[in-house]
C-alpha cells in the first residue's frame, strides 16, 4: 500500500468509536505505514488492534499501547479524540472540566514525549476550549494546533443540499465560525447553491426565511440529531473529517473546510475557535473572517461565549489567568 509517510501517526482514544474507526480510515486513506494506536483501555484497544491486523493490511505496521509515552515517542502526528463522549441530553459545554484536565495533561505528555511533533489535531469536546489548553500546555506554536470545527459546516452543507433536492457536491463554500458548539455562527453570505449565492435565495419561495431559520438550528443541534438517532454521538463524520486534517499536513490536499485555530488579534484574544483557515503542510493559519453585520454580529457573540468558557476555568483555578499563559507557553 503506498502512503503519504513513514512517519508514526498516534491516534489517542483508538478504543472508542471515533478512534477505531479512524484507525481504519487512516489506512484506508494511505496516511501513513506507520500506525499507533492507545487507549487507556488495555482490553477494548487490544481487541481494535486485534480486529485491524485481522483485516490482513498490506505495507503497514499497526503497534497499540496503554502506556502514553510509549505512544507518543517519536510521533510527528497526533490525533486525540481521548475524552468522555457527549450523551443524550448534555451539550458539549458539559463536558467542560472533566475534558479540560484531560487536555491539560494530554499537552504536558506531548511536551515531555513528543515535543518535535509536526501536528497535533484535538476533537474531544467542547473541542475549542480542549484544543486551546493542549496548545497552551503542550509549548507548540499556534500553527501545529488545531481542532476539529469542519462538521457543521458540512452539517449545512448537508441540509442545503436536502432542502433543494440536489447533490452535495453542487452546495459550496459553506462556512460556520466560531465555536463548535450551539453558539456556533451560521454564514450564509458565503455559500452558493448550484452556482446561485445563497443569500439571493433565503426570503424568496426557494428559500423562505422561516426554513432558511429552521436550517440554520438543524445545523446548530446536528450532533444532538445523531445521538437521537444512533444512541451515541457522531464518529464516522469527525473521523474522517480529522483524519483529512491530518493529511493535509502531511502534504496531501489541502483541507478546505474550516478549523479551529488559535487566534490572537485585534477582534479576538487568546481563544481557540473556528476561522477561514488554511491548513497545509505549514500547519494551519486564519484569515479574517467576512460577512454581512448581523454574521459578524453573531461570530462576535460565539466568541464570547468561548471566552466565558476559557474565563469560568481561570476562575475556577483550573488553569492560571491569559497574563501568565505566556510562562507556560513562550509561542503564546
């Protein structure tokens, strides 16, 4: 099988759905001959590694280990979707301190093992409060951090598409900022449909304001929607969607989607949140993001309750005040 490189790839929570299925995906895709899973879950990793090696791959080692420095010794692509999963009735912002420390630790250990990674890809949720708290722990740059924001916006994609009974592939450039979350902005200025801008369309009887409004919340509460339907929360779409992360950086495609970036300017102060980003082999870098008042409006408001989010962990003494940060992290 030819692969992107030989260089180790980790997948971190392999034992979970989203890793196990990433762990397949990723050698599917040809990301790497250079495969390791962990999992903290010694019996359920060792059954995934299990089930992989049976699958008979070809030109493609698969090494799995419970012992984090072990899995991360030499690794120069991390992929972590190792925290608790969402469940029925809790909102990602549940998560919140239970996956922060996580995070925290997670960032020291790539410090002390592998801090000449290339990349390190964050999809456990509230992923932009994680991902902020890896980069700030772990001593990378802001380049080589990013988490997982693309699925709603092809979560709009979607729902485009299905509105106006059309392929996918004929919705474009549709894009959510802010945060992964149900304060998420949802643009429309940006998207086109079978060529059309998308804005010429919502208030006409294409594209009613009342169902353009009944979209936008589909797209907010899609996670919600598949643990409803599934019992679970998604694992096929972050995989898959992080594993095209990871790829990019490798050197493959360009990702076209938005990532979650940390950012640090005039608008935007030290959070970690989705942007117009691009990620390649550079790692990943924003652009500033357009849009008409009320969308800039509305991507002002998700970043606050970022902030909010970042701000209730201060203040909780879970991680020390932004002033500081730059001890822990001299990139920052």
């Amino acid at each position: 099988m030819k692969t992107i490189t030989s260089e180790k790839l980790t997948i971190v929570g392999a034992a979970g759905m989203i890793g196990s299925n990433m762990a397949q995906s990723a050698i599917l895709m040809g990301l790497s001959s250079n495969i390791c899973l962990y999992d903290p879950y010694a019996k359920g990793l060792e059954g995934v590694a299990e089930e992989l090696l049976q699958c008979g791959f070809r030109g493609v080692t698969i090494t799995y280990t419970s012992d984090i420095a072990e899995a991360l010794r030499d690794s120069k692509y991390v992929i972590t979707s190792g925290g608790a999963a969402r469940k029925e009735g809790m909102t990602r912002e549940d998560l919140l301190k239970g996956n922060a420390e996580i995070a925290i630790q997670f960032g020291k250990d790539i410090r002390t093992y592998c801090p000449d990674v290339k990349h390190v890809v964050v999809i456990f949720n509230p992923a932009d409060i994680t991902g902020l708290l890896v980069l700030l722990y772990s001593g990378l740059k802001p380049s080589q951090v990013s988490t997982l924001a693309a699925l709603d916006s092809t979560r709009l994609r979607n729902e485009l598409a299905k509105h106006f009974h059309i392929h996918p592939d004929k919705v474009t450039n549709c894009r959510t900022y802010g945060g992964h979350g149900e304060q998420m902005a949802v643009f429309s200025s940006t998207a086109s449909v079978d060529g059309k801008p998308l804005n010429e369309l919502i208030g006409t009887p294409q594209l009613t304001n009342e169902k353009w409004q009944a979209i936008k919340e589909k797209v907010v509460q899609g996670g919600k929607r598949i643990i409803e339907l599934r019992g679970r929360s998604s694992f096929q779409s972050p995989s898959y969607l992080s594993l095209e992360m990871i790829q990019a950086v490798m050197g493959g495609d360009p990702f076209d989607w938005p990532v979650g970036v940390y950012v640090d300017n005039d608008a935007f102060s030290h959070i970690m949140m989705a942007m117009e980003t691009k990620l390649d082999k550079d790692g990943v870098h924003s652009h500033p993001v357009k849009g008409t008042q009320e969308e800039r409006e509305a991507l002002q408001q998700s970043y606050q309750h970022l902030c909010h989010l970042r701000d209730e962990l201060i203040g909780s003494g879970i991680i020390p005040a932004v002033d500081k940060w730059n001890s822990i992290n001299p990139n920052l």
